[in-house]
C-alpha cells in the first residue's frame, strides 16, 4: 500500500479536494438558476438546455459549431438542443450574413427575457455570496477564477 504524501492534502479542505471545492459553489449557481428559471415560468427546460443560453453570443447569434464547441459537446447533442429551444420559441435560426451557406442562432424575445432573467439570477447568488465572504474575500476569488480560467484557456 502506497501511502499518498501530507502535502497533497495541504490543498483540500474539511477533506473536499479542490474539485470538489469548485463542484459545489459552481452546481449551487447552476441549481438556483435552474430553479429560478421555473419559478419565473420558464418551466419546459431541462439542466442541458441551459447550456446553449451559457455559450451562445446573445447580440448576434451563433453558428452552431460554435456552440458545440464552447460547450464541449457534439454537433449533433447541440443540434438535439437547439431544435428543442426553436420549437419552444427561445432561438431561431437565421442566414450568417458574413456566410450565405450557414445560419446562426439567435436569441427571440422569449430567449433574450430568459437570458435576462437568468443573469439577475446569477447576480443575485453573487451578492448573497458577497454579504457572506465581503467585498475583499469576494473580489479576490473572482480575481482567482479570472486567473485561473485564462491560465487553463491558454489566453
């Protein structure tokens, strides 16, 4: 039996490895979006609808390759959403001016007001979190998570 080094548990707290420390704050924001999107009657989606909403460029649309990948699912299990939210009225797709072969999808009213409504939410968790932690603990783990995020996205 190996036996694993102290300073490997010197990054966990109360036992939880990072992976778990990041899981919960993130399945929390995810949850109470999710739900607050129910309760304001945008009750016919699910968790994975939510994705297209997180990745898609709000203003002008996108190609759903693009979606695909900021999402890192496949085409085809985006392709699954989309047609789901354009039957519901959230998205349309539309020509890509800058390409006549491709099509963009596009937020309608309906999906611009969940878009909306769902940023208000996360919002919300924000502030709460901040009451919580204060300004200076919360300014610094965004600064952490912006860091973090740029090292892992190689930018």
């Amino acid at each position: 039996m190996t036996s694993t080094p102290k300073k490997y548990y010197q990054i966990a707290q109360e036992g939880r490895l990072i992976g778990a420390l990041l899981r919960v704050p993130y399945l929390a924001v995810v949850d109470g979006t999710y739900n607050g999107l129910r309760d304001a009657g945008f009750d016919d989606l699910t968790h994975a609808h939510l994705t297209v909403f997180q990745h898609i460029d709000s203003r002008k649309g996108s190609r759903l390759i693009d979606l695909a990948e900021s999402a890192q699912i496949t085409k085809q299990s985006m392709g699954y959403l989309i047609d789901y939210l354009e039957s519901q009225g959230y998205v349309e797709r539309v020509p890509d001016e800058r390409d006549g072969r491709a099509r963009l999808i596009r937020l309608t009213a309906r999906g611009q007001a969940l878009h909306a409504t769902a940023l208000n939410l996360v919002r919300d968790v924000e502030v709460r979190w901040r009451a919580h932690l204060g300004s200076e603990r919360m300014d610094n783990l965004l600064d952490a998570l912006k860091d973090l995020t740029t090292l892992i996205e190689g930018k």
